[in-house]
C-alpha cells in the first residue's frame, strides 16, 4: 500500500463531511439521531477539515522557524550544543507531516 499523504487524508475527511451533512439530516427525521447529536458530529468533523486545510502553512511555518534557528548556528563556536528551539521545531514538524 502507498503511504497515506495529508492530501489524502483531507479528500477522506472532505467526502465524511459530505455524506453527514447530506444523510444526518434524513436519519433525525426518521429518528435513528437526535439533531443535537447530528449538529455535534457535524461540527466535530468540520473542525478535522479545517486542521487538515492549516496543515500546509503550519508545516511552512514550523520549516522557517527550523531554517532560522539552523541559520543562527552557523559560526557558533565547535562544539556549541544545540538550542532547545531548533530541536522543538524539528519535533513540531515531524509531527506535523505525520
């Protein structure tokens, strides 16, 4: 199996979204959901669209912080450990290309 982009993950969450907002509506009219439930379900799955829609700039932003804070290093003493922001960043950014 080919490994599973961000992309991809947003066209699934995308189409989610799609069918329960399309079929929620008929399910609290024949009973089978309660509207506050629908409403809450909607919304949940809203907000993972919208987290995967950020993702983009959240990994452009965390790559600049990264290549500044690399940056800095440059003409640091040998040696010189390196700084907790950089290795923060490097984590951020892993995480977010998860």
């Amino acid at each position: 199996m080919d490994s599973i982009t961000n992309e991809d993950k947003l066209k699934c969450v995308k189409r989610e979204l799609a069918m329960r907002r399309n079929v929620y509506p008929k399910w609290v009219v024949s009973g089978r959901m309660k509207q506050e439930q629908a409403d809450r379900e909607i919304a949940v799955m809203a907000e993972v669209v919208e987290d995967y829609e950020r993702r983009p700039a959240l990994i452009d932003a965390a790559a600049s912080v990264v290549t500044q804070s690399k940056d800095f290093r440059i003409g640091m003493p040998e040696g010189w450990e390196g700084d907790p922001l950089t290795d923060a960043c490097e984590d951020l950014e892993d995480a977010l290309l998860r």
